[in-house]
C-alpha cells in the first residue's frame, strides 16, 4: 500500500495481522493511493467500514503527474516495490512492515496451511517447509539496499504503530480481526508445541538467526533432557526432486566433487532408455495410471540396480514415481532427496526461451502435460497463455508436487530442501553439505547447462512472468492439502475430474 497523505509505503509480510493493519490503513488513503485486493471477506470488511478498497494497483498517477502501468500485489517483495515507485517517493516516504517472533510465526502458519487437520505433526512441518520461516525475510529484507524504515512488532503493536504518529491508526487497527480465527486457543502456544517437539526450535534457530538477534526473540522452553534432535537418513544413496532447468547437472557435479561418490546427471546411453532413465511410457502411465504394474517393475529393477555410495540428479525421477518408489524400498532409511529450487520467474523464462513446451515430446518426456488429469494445479486458467501459461502451470504443479511429497512422505524419507541461488555460493554450497552429513570447505564446479546467449532470457520476459506470478499468490502447501483432502494421490489412477 501506498498512503499518499501520509508520505507511507507499507510492504506486507505473512501471518503478522498484516490485512487488519491494511484496513485500517486503507482509511487514510485519497483517490491517489495504491491500495491492493484482500480476500472477497476482508473486502467485505473493508467496504462495510467505509474505507477505501483496492485502487491504482495496475495503473498509477504519481503526485508528480507521471503515470505508470505496473501492477503491485499482496506480499509484493519490497526489492520489486522499490523498483516500480520513482525514486523520489520511495526515498522520502517512510516504509514500514510489520515482523513476528518466528517461534511463534510458524505455528500460525501451521494451523493458518491446516496442517494439523491433515494430521502432519507440528515438528515434521516445520522440518519438510522451512522456506516458509524465510520467506517474510525475501519480502521485506531485514538488512542491504531493500531494508525498510520501520519494522513494527507484532508482539508490541500498540507501542510502535503509536511510534509512528499516526492519529487514530491504533484505534482502527484494534478493533479488527482479519484471519485470526484459525488457531486454538490452548495447547498451540511455542512453550508447548516446542516441548512436544524439541528439534522444530533448532530449525527456527538455524533459519531465523538474523531476525532472532536483531528483535532479542527468545528461544522458546523445552524440555532438554528428554529432547534429542530428529536424525537424519543415511546418504548412501541421494537423488533430486526437481522441475529441470534448476541446476541439476551443475548438482551432480558438486555432489561427486565433493562427496567423492559416482554422482550421476541423466544416465543417456542407448541402453539406459527404460532402465536407467525412464522411457516415454513410464512417464505418461504414472501420470494417468499411477503406479501400475509396468512402472513399478521399472523402478524395482532400478533401484535394485544400485550399489552405494550413489547420487543422480536426474529430475524426471521425480515425475514418474521415484519418491513412492524409494517410500517402498528396502534403500528408504539409507536415502537423501534434495528438492533443488530456483527462482521461478528465471526458471519459467528459461523454458519460454528454449521453446521448450513447443514440441509435444519435450513434456511428454522431460516435464509434465497440461492434458494429464491427475495433476494437483487446475491448468485450465493457463492453457489461454500459450508457452508462457504452460511453463507457469509446470513450475506451479512442481512447487504443489514438492509440498505433496514432505507431506505425504516426510515421515518416511530425508529430504533436504535447497535453492540454486544460495547453493552456487559459499555459504549455501556449505549448508547443503552440511545437511548432507559433509563437513568441510565446498569445492563449487562451473555452471552446466547454462543459456549461451543471455539475450534469448530477457529481463522483460522474465519480468512479465515475475509479475504473473506475483498476481497468483500461489500457495503449494494449500494446494496439496486440498488435493489429499479430496482423497487424491499422485501413485493412484487418474479421476476423471479436474484438480482443484
């Protein structure tokens, strides 16, 4: 939101009474203002007061009489504000967003995502999505050139939005309720969830420390005689769960340079098709048949086939059953899958690029199809786009099958979750071998597989799609879990009806 007469830019983080304090900000807002949508409810809410409601989210006139056509969202990342606002306002207007303890932020999550309705116990959530306890850090960046004025404290509300001189704001803000009615009121409290479940504590640590120590956010109690740290599997065995153009080959190579193990890419001999790699069939039954007979008896020769220490990073494994393969196998205990992201606006672009969804055989083979009726992401609202909605729907419908897999198997299998841009770096390079049991200096290959003209990734192609993106406020733990609660799963026969 963007509050001209108050000469205020509020960047809003997730599960902080973020829409409440909206609303209420929404009432000192002019014709000018950029307000952008909340849920139809909170809408309703917002109108009933008689406050301004969404407005100049796709079309702006700055107070210097300039005019813009961009579009700002909900939870828009503060780096992607800065970079549609002229610099004059974003430099003189004071930015503020509101920051959670993140033991406590995450249990929010939890119960917000309902989580403990689909019977996922507190310490696997935390464990199978950290990315959720930095995500409001990618947002509104704590520290660096994107960092904000003001960072208000959910835990002091009251005393910081009067810090800000706003007469009134308190008051309206008070008396709103905006998504608050989806946690109980006892037994969901940090000292208890984190007592029955010691090692989530530990993860927030690791992955909060920078916000931990910059509010004094205080560890919450737990019982540390009795608490003992959940152990990861054995890495006898690793393997990636991926969508392709996330830097797959460049992980196989870091993974044997560093592991010193056979780490394999995508094994593409004449005799591999159909044993070693999946064949054109295998993909195509399990998308629409699930694990039927052909394709287990695919995967029970391969596995088989496997002598440890051994690594592929070959991503159409995971579209074809690997993980309730392994879920099965006698090598489970024994095995390691790191999901490897990227950013998707890039990764989407990458694909546009290359043409890659023009040639029916490309998906068939190596990603997935629109046309496949068991799928978790509704793709009709994408078929209209052309090759940019098919590469969206694809990196959507991946996003939907990681959450899936640490749902449905994160209490059988050890995954590991990583991202390209911090992989490729130092620091990440040693966090993913750290996690992986490797103590030591990485060694970082060269990139694989990168575009050779830049050109063909332009910064506008991947800008639109950064800005689609944006626009959908996809979330893939919500859509998963509505796709387990209809009773659904990726291993089982296709339905004749759409996914929701």
């Amino acid at each position: 939101m963007i509050c001209h007469p108050l000469k205020l830019i509020f960047i809003k983080t997730k599960k902080v009474g973020g829409t409440s304090f909206e609303i209420a900000l929404s009432s000192f807002c002019d014709e000018t203002s950029v307000i952008t949508p909340i849920s139809p409810n909170d809408e309703t809410t917002r109108a009933d007061l008689g406050y301004r409601g969404p407005q100049n989210h796709r079309r702006q006139v700055w107070p210097d009489g300039t005019e813009t056509a961009e579009t700002f969202y909900n939870h828009i990342p503060a780096a992607q504000a800065k970079a549609i606002i002229p610099q004059e306002i974003w430099d003189s207007y004071t930015k503020v967003t509101i920051w959670r303890d993140p033991y406590d932020a995450i249990i929010s999550r939890y119960y917000w995502e309902k989580a403990d309705a689909a019977g996922i116990p507190f310490g696997k959530f935390v464990r199978n999505f950290k990315t959720m306890l930095t995500e409001n850090s990618r947002i509104a960046p704590l520290e660096g050139p994107d960092a904000l004025d003001d960072y208000l404290r959910y835990e002091h509300l009251e005393e910081d939005i009067a810090a800000l001189g706003i007469d009134g704001l308190w008051e309206r803000f008070s008396g709103l309720r905006a998504k608050g009615a989806f946690r109980p009121r006892s037994g969901a409290d940090p000292d208890t969830l984190n007592t029955r479940h010691p090692g989530a504590a530990d993860i927030v640590a690791e992955q909060c420390a920078t916000e931990i120590r910059k509010f004094g956010y205080k560890r919450p109690s737990t019982v540390p005689a009795m608490a003992k740290p959940e152990q990861a599997g054995k890495n006898d065995f690793i393997f990636t769960l991926s969508a392709g153009r996330t830097g797959t080959a460049w992980l196989a190579q870091f993974l044997g340079d560093n592991l010193q193990i056979r780490s394999v890419h995508e094994p593409l001999g004449v005799e591999d098709f159909g044993t070693a790699l999946p064949e054109f069939s295998h993909m195509r039954r399990f998308n629409t048949l699930g694990m039927d007979g052909v394709t287990r008896d695919f995967w029970r020769n391969k596995l088989a086939s496997l002598q440890a220490p051994y690594a592929e990073s070959n991503h159409i494994l995971g579209k074809c059953g690997l993980i309730e393969a392994l879920a099965d196998s006698s090598i489970c205990s024994r095995t390691t899958v790191i999901i490897l992201r990227r950013d998707l606006a890039k990764q989407c672009a990458s694909y546009v690029s290359r043409n890659d969804f023009q040639n029916i055989t490309i998906p068939w083979h190596w990603y997935l199809d629109m046309s496949y009726r068991n799928v978790i992401v509704n793709p009709s609202v994408f078929r209209q786009m052309g090759q940019i909605g098919w590469a969206i729907w694809y990196a959507l419908e991946m996003e939907a099958r990681y959450a899936y897999n640490l749902i449905k198997y994160g209490g059988r299998i050890n995954f590991v979750e990583a991202r390209l841009e911090e992989a490729t770096k130092p620091d990440g390079a040693a966090r993913l071998l750290e996690a992986l049991g490797h103590h030591g200096a990485p060694v970082l290959p060269e990139k694989k597989n990168a575009t050779r003209n830049q050109s063909e990734v332009t910064e506008a192609l991947t800008a639109e799609i950064r800005t689609l993106l944006g626009r959908l406020n996809f979330d893939p733990v919500a859509q998963a879990n509505a796709y387990l609660s209809a009773g659904r799963t990726l291993d089982g026969a296709a339905q004749r009806s759409a996914a929701a």
